[in-house]
C-alpha cells in the first residue's frame, strides 16, 4: 500500500507539494519542491506597464520640484488653483493674495486744494463711504503739501496698502506713485477763481467761520492783533509776504508735484500741472458748478458717488454747509484787485484751462455751462464776495470731526 500512496503522489506531480503548509524546522525540501513560489500579496503585483507609469509620476515630480525653485516659487496657476480650493496653509507660505480686479478704479486720490469746498466733498464721503461700503483713508496730517523723497516713498506705501477700494485724501501736492514703483491711482479734485480762494483763506485765519468765534483764535493764536486786522488792500498794496508770492501761488502745485520748480511761479510750473492734469486726473471740478462736479463724479465713479447729489442737496446737509462760510469777507480796492490779479496771473491761466477742460466734458454729457469766453477781468468784481461752503486750511486739525459729530446729531 505504500508503494501504490508514493506513485499517487510523485514528485513531479501537478499535486501541491505542500498540502499541510511549508515543512516546519527549516527541513531542506526535495529538489522538485524548490519550483514552488509563495503568492504575493495584491498590492505587490504589478507589471512593467505599471512600473514605467511610476517612473513617469517620479520624474515628473523631479521636473515640477526644478521649475519650482527655479522660478521661486509654485507656478501662477497651483496658487490659483489653491486659492480655489481655500488651502488653510495658502496664507501662511505665500502671503496675502493677489489683490483682486475690480471693474472699476479701486485707488483713488483726492488731494484736495485748500479752501476749494474740500470739506463738503470730504463730508459727503464719509457719508458715502458708510453707504457703499469703500474705505475712506484719511490722514491727520493736514499741513504739510510738499515731501521729501523719503516721506514721498512712505506715505505711497501706507496708501497702496490700504484695503481697496479706497479714496484716500489729504492736503498734499501731486505725487508720482509709478515714479517708486506703485500703479498710479485716479486723481480728482476741485479748484476756484484764485482771487476768491485767497480772500477766503485770508480772511478764515483771522475770524474763522459761523462754527463759533473763538475758533479762528485756536487755529492762529500766535496772530498779533494788528496783523489779524491787517486791511486786506494794505496788505496787497504794501506786498506784505502773505499777499504776494510765492505765497499766491497756491492751486498749481497740487497738480505740479513735488518738484522744487513746482513751487515757483512759471511757465515750467504751468505746463507741468496741465500735462498732469491731462494725464492722471480723472476730473478736475470747478467749486462754481459744484452740483455739476458732483453729477459727474457720480457718472465717472459710481460705486463711490453713487447717490451724492440726493445728500447735497438734503436741507440738513445745506443746514451744515451753511456754517462753514467764512465770516467778515470784504473787498479789496480795485487798485488792489488789479495788483493781485497780475500776481496770481499764472493761476489764473491754469483756473481758465481747467474750467474750460470741464465745460467741454459737461457738453460731452449734456450739461449746460456758461460761456466758456475767459473774463478780461476776473469775476470776482462784485460787492460781496460769494458765501460757498469752505474746505479745510491745512492748519486745521478736529475741524472734520467736529462737523460730522454734528451731522450724526
């Protein structure tokens, strides 16, 4: 019977050779035992093709890793995709992201020129900026218009940071953001008859406003009595400094820049505010057709501007605006007149090309506007000069707070 159960079972069979398992002790199995391979497990078991498709996902993650660090980074289109994604970590290895395009000019600059109706405009746009949801930056610095080079570089830093969209304003001549590598934002602001602007500042440093009569004694108290009286023809006549230049020469630099020439009265000066104007200003207004600079603002800007004329126009903001006006304003003499119009000669040639500017854009838009002949003589020739609602002077410091604690009561 052995010899029947040993031919059964021949070495060579196609029988397991190991029917109980794998002999135990480490016993050397017979020659026809060692074809025999234990089975692998599933995830062990893959051909050539699958070997050549992990070659390829390695050397692809060795050529992603070079274009990685090569170009200093991911490329555009990982941080996209991660930023779509909400990748928790995004922030932390690559910073805030890229600020995101708005369909319309989300930096915006209004570097307003003194006693030009800026604090109604700032007013109506912190008002604004309540109901459409933009950031107003404003600055506590109001009496410093020209910077150095370091200051230029720091406060175009602290604006281009702001959280967008923004309109940021301040007293402060043209600065030239593309010239430190900053995108150059829109540019608005609103200019006078220069006549009419001096006589307002002149008479507001000595006796203020309608806001209360001792407001003029904060902002100048170190004003001797004789010079706070000071008739106004004296002043001119006599050319005392603060009726003559470089001190009547005040709206071109705003639009000149920070150059040194910007600050002498001239053609170079002259000419450099027009291009200016042509070219980084979205729109200059006239404070005389204020209604009409506001009704384009809220063409040209309406995420900003939308809605302004309805709150200029409210008779509790007119309420307001009637306090601003400068108080004991008078004429000078003719004499006098004549003498400063031919010193301020060169703002009144850049007054006329602006005003004339914003005719031809009104009739774009179909406003009407008044003859857009210059005078031969100023307009200013009238009995009394005309009651507009007044800007900040750079002296000024809680003015703006002031004036919209009494709004929100």
């Amino acid at each position: 019977m052995k010899k029947k159960q040993q031919q059964q079972h021949p070495g060579g069979g196609g029988a397991d050779a190991w029917p109980q398992g794998p002999p135990l002790g480490g016993a050397s199995p017979g020659p026809a035992r060692w074809k025999r391979r234990l089975p692998l497990p599933p995830l062990l078991r893959f051909s050539l093709r699958d070997y050549a498709f992990c070659m390829a996902t390695l050397l692809l993650f060795c050529l992603g890793s070079l274009f990685y660090q090569v170009n200093g980074g991911p490329p555009r289109f990982l941080l996209d995709l991660r930023q779509y994604l909400g990748n928790s970590t995004y922030l932390d290895d690559h910073g805030p992201p890229p600020s995101k395009v708005l369909p319309f000019p989300s930096q915006v600059v209004y570097n307003r020129v003194g006693k030009c109706g800026s604090r109604t405009v700032v007013l109506l746009l912190r008002i604004l900026s309540e109901k459409h949801g933009f950031n107003l930056v404003t600055s506590d610095i109001h009496n410093k218009t020209r910077l150095t080079k370091s200051e230029q570089m720091e406060l175009i830093k602290n604006i281009s940071t702001a959280e967008q969209p923004y309109i940021f304003t301040r007293h402060v001549h043209f600065l030239n953001f593309s010239r430190f590598g900053g995108d150059q934002p829109v540019y608005i602001n609103i200019i006078r008859d220069p006549v009419n602007r001096f006589l307002s500042n002149y008479f507001f440093r000595r006796f203020g406003d309608w806001r209360g009569e001792q407001n003029h004694m904060i902002r100048t108290p170190s004003m001797r009595q004789e010079e706070r009286y000071l008739d106004i023809s004296e002043c001119i006549l006599e050319n005392y400094p603060e009726c003559s230049n470089p001190r009547l020469f005040y709206i071109i630099p705003y639009f000149c820049g920070q150059h040194p020439r910007c600050r002498e009265p001239g053609e170079w000066a002259l000419e450099r505010a027009k291009v200016n104007v042509n070219e980084n200003f979205l729109l200059v207004g006239i404070l005389e057709e204020l209604e009409d600079v506001l009704l384009l603002l809220e063409r040209f800007l309406p995420h900003y501007f939308k809605g302004v004329l309805s709150i200029y126009k409210n008779p509790e903001h007119r309420k307001l605006g009637n306090l601003t006006v400068t108080v004991k304003k008078t004429v000078p003499s003719p004499e006098a007149v004549q003498i400063l119009y031919q010193r301020m000669r060169y703002e009144y040639e850049f007054y006329h090309y602006v005003r004339e500017q914003f005719h031809l854009l009104k009739r774009k838009f179909g406003l009407k506007s008044p003859a857009s002949t210059p005078p031969v003589r100023p307009h200013f020739f009238i009995s009394t000069p005309p009651e507009t609602e007044e800007p900040i002077e750079e002296e000024e410091q809680d003015d703006e707070k002031w004036l919209e604690d009494i709004y929100k009561r």
